[in-house]
C-alpha cells in the first residue's frame, strides 16, 4: 500500500472527498507560574467556568436529538462534577498555583485514574480530557480546541474528536471524518452513523498525510489522497433509501426492524424514522444524573415517556446496565481492577435484588400507561442459571415476556440452553466482540479485532441463530453490526429474527434486506462464515448480494 492510501476500520458507511480539515487536538498545558496574589479569589473562579461550560454543553443538548443529546448532556454532567471543581480549587489553595493549572492537574488525576480502571472506565477518558480543556479555555477567555468554524464542505481528520464535538457536527459541511483512534463502538462512530456521515477510524499516520484532500470510504475502510483541485463529493444520505416500512425480504421472510433508544427524543426520532418498535431501550439513562435511586414513580414516568411513541408495538426493555462505564452514585460500586469483567449489568442485582424489582415494577406500570407491547432482557448475563433467575423475577413482576443479552462468549455457547430458561435472546454484538477478541472496544490499536465483520465474531452468532431456529424463538441483534445494511442481510441468513439500530439507518438496513431473498441472505451468510478476514468476509458478501 502507498503513502497516498491507509486502511482503517470503516465505522460509518458511504464514500466522500473533499479538502481536508485537521481538528486541533488539546489546549495546551497551563504553566505552573506566576502564583496567584490572591489564592482563594483564584480557586473560586473554578467554579464559574465549569458551570458556564456545563450550560453551554446542556444548551447545545436542547437543540440535539438522540444519541447526540445523550452524549451533550453526559458532559455536561461531568463538566460541572463537584469532586473536579473541588479538587482543583483545593490545588490553588494548598499550592498557590494558577487556576488554569490546577484544573488541567485536577482532570489529569481523574483520567488516569479512569485508565488505570482498564476497560469500559478507560472510555471515559477522552470526556474528561476534553470537558479538562473547555474549562481551561473558558478561565483563560480563548477559544477551546476542537472543530473550527468550517468556510466550506471539508474532510475532518483528527486523532479523535471529543464527544461533544462530535454531536456538533453540521452534515451540511463535514463531508466525512477519519481518525488515528477510536473503535467501531466510540462515540464517534456511534454518532457518525447517526448523523450519516461516512467516517474511517484506527488510521494509522491520517494526521502525517501531507494530501491536501483525501477520500473516505466508511464501507472498505480506507482513506486516499485525491486531487485537490477535484470537486467535493458528498456521500448519499442512508436516509434517503426507499422501504415501505415493513421488515422483511423479497420473498416476504419477516424480519423486525427496531430502534435503540435511551429516552424520549430517541424515541420521538426512532418512531418517524419508521422503526417497527424498539429493540433496546436503555433505561440506565434515567439514573446517570441520580444521587440516590429515583422512586418507582419517578421510573415509571421516565419509562412511560419513552414507550409512548410505540403504543401497540414492541418495545424491549433493557434493565439497568450498571457498573464500569455507568457507575451509579445510589449503589457506591467497589473499586475493581478491571470493571469490564467484574459486577456490572445483572450481577449487580444478585446483591440488591430490591433495585431489580422496583424497575420492574416501574416498567410494569409504564407498560400499562402507554399501551406498548413491553418485554424485558437483562444485560450481561453468562449462565442458563442467571437466565433462569432473571426470568422468575420477571413472571413475579406480572411481565409476560422475559429474554436476556448475548454479550458474553459463555452465553453463546450454551444459547441453546439460555433459551430454554427466557422466551428470546438479544445479542449485544459491541460487548461480545470485545470479550471474545480480548479486545478493548475503544483502544484504536485493537479496533480491527472489534470489526464486527470478523468471522469468529459471526460464527459465535451463526451458533445463537441456530439454536434459536431449534428451539422456535426469537433471536435479535441491538449491537452496532445491525446498522450495517450489508451485515444486516448476512445477520439475517445466521437466523437473526430482527435488527435493532440508531434511528438514522432504520430505512437503509430497511430497503437492504427488502432487496434480496432469504436465500440470498443465507448464502452470503455461509459466504462470509468462510472468510478468513474481514475484508474477504465483507467481499464474499457483497459478492453474493
């Protein structure tokens, strides 16, 4: 391969050209010196910033919808922490050292101690370094870093955007996004689909291209220098894909197109993009900002909100996915060495069972106030025994319908038995591609292990697929790998009985599989089985379909 092309993991479908942006990556360092005259002034100028920064995020979050304002309002919250404005007031004090200084020190022992977590808490990074330089810029009164005013249509390159960048993202004029980080689950992968934005991430040496325009292709992955002198090319929305609604093949082989939400715009979003129902509604969202346990009450109206747009249709909902990535103030988690593989999702409610059965409570009485058809999962859940645990609390909550997520190697492999246990599985294709692979999902240098196109990753779920064909029960996927309208077809031939996905490729992964028979689907499926790459695996099928 030359200079003038890099591979990387195409995390956001479509091909786009255009002159090339490079996104300023930190503010940089504060000095140490001068001391402030007045230490205490200095510190409660903290304060202030943080608070302006939060409104400004929180604001930018009112004009969002769906994943962008989930993540807006996120770091908002984390922008206004009290424990960093504290322990950052406490450095000017106890060192008489600038504000500036003391903030940047302040995130800095917030992030490491975050990396140091590993896994799902390592993630968290990036926010804080970037919520670290918002602040900055706000006391010292100059422009934060991040993505510039754009003069016209371009190519955005970046060792990788902040989420809060990101979601403030114009599709008018960024016409495609690469970066040297990132994994096929970061938030810039997650939003760029969202927003239909072709986007490559884990390009090694994108920032050292000295191509004054480049070409993205979010489908192979690569990135190329083009003549700059080239008109822009502008990929086609996904949006715009034409589908009748109804998800199924050709030859009218049924399968359900759903939307993963989290709150009430992504219902609102989900239910005009045409989604079917709801795959995965994420229901931690209604916790993040809680000090203590909301009130059945206070879930079931939160609940409620969310099932109202999908009145007579069906809506999954996911119970509380705690711990690593979502730690919760209410349930003061220990501190582990590695929380992606320690007491997260179900586990948490082997020791608090009461917690497990107040939400269900909550999601019983939300389901008879909107009038949706409401079936419960739960998250990381690795035995038939857990299975069959979670499914009693279930029928003891009134709830008709109980399934789990396939996150987990083990639960694959024993699929057959879990769904003796539950009515239907779910398989959460972002966690079981990390756990099977070893592979952190938002550590750049292992993003192509976490390529849902990876054949062992779909021979785990060709096992799921089979064992839900024998036993006559349903089997989704509400991971990322849904979103793909070419691995949706492949998901489709593996026994996958509906797709779960952001709201923004419903009508593509939609008119995809309305394209081609179940047969086709099938055979692009044992095609991509027996690949032994990626790229052969995602070829073999686009051979076939």
């Amino acid at each position: 391969m030359s200079d003038e092309q890099l591979s990387g993991v195409g995390v956001s479908p479509g091909r786009a050209s255009g002159p090339v942006v490079k996104v300023t990556e930190s503010i940089t360092e504060p000095a140490s010196s001068p001391g402030p005259d007045d230490p205490y002034a200095e510190a409660a100028m903290i304060a202030p910033a943080a608070q302006a920064v939060a409104a400004r995020l929180d604001a930018m979050a009112e004009s969002a919808a769906g994943d962008a304002a989930t993540i807006l309002t996120t770091t908002a919250a984390m922008a206004a922490d009290p424990a960093l404005v504290s322990q950052a007031e406490q450095l000017v004090t106890a060192q008489r050292i600038p504000a500036a200084r003391a903030v940047y020190e302040a995130a800095g022992n917030f992030a490491q101690a975050l990396a140091s977590a590993g896994g799902y808490m390592a993630e968290r990074v990036r926010d804080i370094e970037d919520v670290r330089d918002r602040i900055i810029a706000e006391l010292l009164g100059i422009a934060p870093p991040g993505v510039p005013e754009l003069g016209r249509p371009s190519v955005l390159v970046a060792r990788d955007l902040a989420p809060a960048d990101t979601a403030g993202l114009d599709p008018a004029t960024v016409l495609a996004l690469a970066t040297e980080e990132g994994g096929p689950t970061s938030h810039t992968a997650i939003l760029a689909r969202s927003l239909g934005i072709p986007a490559v991430v884990a390009v090694r040496g994108v920032l050292a291209m000295a191509a004054e325009a480049i070409a993205v292709d979010g489908d192979t992955g690569t990135v190329e220098a083009v003549d700059p002198q080239a008109p822009s090319v502008a990929a086609t929305s996904a949006g715009s894909a034409e589908w009748d609604g109804k998800g199924a093949t050709s030859d009218e082989h049924r399968i359900k197109v759903l939307a993963n939400v989290g709150n009430p715009a992504d219902a609102s979003a989900a239910a005009e993009a045409g989604a079917e129902g709801v795959g995965l509604f994420r229901t931690e969202f209604s916790y993040l900002d809680a000090d203590d346990e909301p009130s059945i009450d206070q879930q079931r109206a939160a609940y409620r909100a969310v099932l109202e747009p999908f009145r007579g249709k069906p809506v999954i909902v996911r119970t509380l996915d705690a711990g690593a990535d979502k730690p919760l103030a209410f349930l003061a988690p220990e501190i582990e060495p590695n929380p992606a593989l320690g007491v997260r999702g179900l586990r948490v409610a082997f020791d608090r069972q009461g917690v497990l059965d107040r939400q269900l409570e909550a999601i019983a009485g939300a389901s008879a106030d909107s009038g949706a058809d409401v079936s419960v999962m739960a998250p990381m859940v690795a035995t038939a025994e857990e299975a069959a645990w979670f499914a009693e609390r279930v029928a003891a909550a009134g709830i008709g319908s109980a399934g789990v997520m396939i996150e987990v190697p083990a639960a694959a492999l024993t699929a057959s038995e879990v769904l003796d246990a539950v009515d239907f599985v779910s398989i959460g294709t972002n966690d079981l591609a990390q756990y099977t692979f070893a592979a952190d999902r938002q550590l750049g240098a292992v993003a192509k292990l976490n390529d849902p196109w990876q054949p062992g990753l779909l021979r785990l779920i060709a096992l799921v697929g089979e064992a839900g064909k024998a036993k006559g029960k349903p089997t989704g996927v509400c991971g990322e790998a849904a979103a793909d309208p070419l691995l949706a077809r492949v998901l489709t031939g593996l026994g996958v009985t509906s797709l779960s996905m952001n709201a923004s490729s419903v009508r593509a992964v939609g008119a995809s599989l309305a394209a081609v028979s179940l047969a086709d689907c099938e055979q692009a499926a044992q095609a991509a089985l027996g690949a032994p790459t990626v790229a052969a695996a995602r070829a073999a099928a686009k051979g076939v379909s």
